[in-house]
C-alpha cells in the first residue's frame, strides 16, 4: 500500500540483545519521526529527520538509541544493549513539511523485552 | 510544563451525549493544532485539524481559542464507535516538531 510501513510488528528478545527496527515512510515525505508508547501512555518523541538536514534527537532517552534514515527514504532505530524497559510500540510517522501538514503513522513495532 | 496538556479522563457517556474535550498548549508561537484519534493497540489517526475560525466535521466540531491557547473538540450524538482516546497535536512549525498530549480516553455507553 502507499501509507508507512513497519517491520517487524512484533519483536520479542532478550535483555541486552541489540534490536532494529525499520520504518518505510510515504514515498515523498520528507519528514520522519520515531516516536515511543509505553502501554497505556501517551507519544514520547524520540528523533526527527527532515531530509539531509541533521536530525533532532533530543528524544532519544540514552546512548543505547540510535537511527539513520538515507536521504528521504527507509529508516531505522536501533536499541543496543535492550532493558525490559525498552518494551513499547515504537511508531513511526511521516509528514510533509507544510503548514498544515498532518503525521501519517504506521502500525507500529510492539517490541517485548524479557 | 509540558508542552500540551489533556485531561486524561475517562469519560464514559451513554449513547446519543454530547461530550467535550479541552486541550491547552504552552507555546504562543504554535502553529498548526490537531485531533487524532487512537483505537486500543493501535496507531493514531487523524481526526480532524483544527482551524482559527473553528470547523466542523459531522458530529465532529473543533475549536481553537488562540487567547486563551486551548483547543476543544465536541462530539454530538455519541456513538459506539466514538470509543477511543483522544489526542491533541500541536505544530510549532519551528523544526516541524509535533507535540502530542497524553490523550483522553473516551468510552461510549449503550
């Protein structure tokens, strides 16, 4: 389909495995945001990127997060070194940037830290 | 202070009520306001944007008060499917950044 794919759905690990979660925004989207939902909590930001412009990650809660996007396309986040604290749905939306561009989501990936 | 602030409810309201939800941002300077909605286990979805003049969607009627910086949203004849939480979006359009509250919880009643 042509809205924002994400992979995998669901990812069950071990603590202290390394995760990576990947995020196909709408084809034209320049915007891409990671966001974090801890069960029955609201959106936590976590990284933006605006096409080759450095990213805001002023989000991310420690050095064990981490994202790359390639130009305007894919991108991924990466949990090293994951915490049973880590369990959440990781979301991924992407927007066009205009004044009253609106966040399209994916699905999520329902990460399960044990 | 957090940037939007929502009453998280619940609000639980028999079918065929009016309800209203509030919002209130923290920054002047923003821009572009929202509601999105968020089904159990699933990801949001927009509902409706918010305009300065106020706008109406069906049962579905949104209010910014720019003053006062707070957003409402109200829904008439609640229906069954109108379970669901509540989101308020907020755009400063400063780095493009959104700011979502926390969401209200709304359940509808038969």
């Amino acid at each position: 389909g042509a809205g924002v794919s994400q992979s995998p759905s669901n990812k069950v690990t071990e603590k202290g495995k390394d995760v990576e979660l990947r995020c196909d925004p709408i084809s034209g989207h320049t915007a891409l945001y990671w966001y974090r939902q801890r069960l029955g909590q609201g959106l936590e930001f976590l990284i933006y990127f605006q096409g080759n412009s450095a990213p805001d990650k002023s989000g991310l809660p420690s050095d064990r997060f981490s994202a790359e996007r390639t130009g305007e396309s894919v991108s991924t986040l990466t949990i090293q070194r994951t915490q049973q604290e880590d369990s959440a749905v990781y979301l991924c939306a992407s927007s066009l940037v205009t004044a009253t561009g609106e966040l399209f989501f994916g699905e999520g990936s329902r990460l399960t830290v044990l | 202070r957090k940037e939007v602030e929502q009453d998280p409810g619940p609000f639980n309201v028999p079918e065929g009520a009016t309800v209203a939800f509030n919002c209130t941002y923290s920054n002047s300077a923003s821009q572009s306001f929202f509601w999105y909605r968020q089904d159990c286990r699933k990801e949001p979805k927009l509902l409706m944007s918010v305009y300065s003049s106020g706008n109406e969607d069906g049962r579905f009627t949104a209010q910014l008060n720019r003053a006062s910086q707070y957003i409402s949203l109200l829904i008439r004849d609640s229906k069954l499917s109108d379970s669901a939480t509540y989101l308020c979006v907020v755009n400063t359009n400063t780095g493009n950044q959104f700011y979502f509250g926390t969401g209200t919880s709304l359940t509808v009643i038969p």
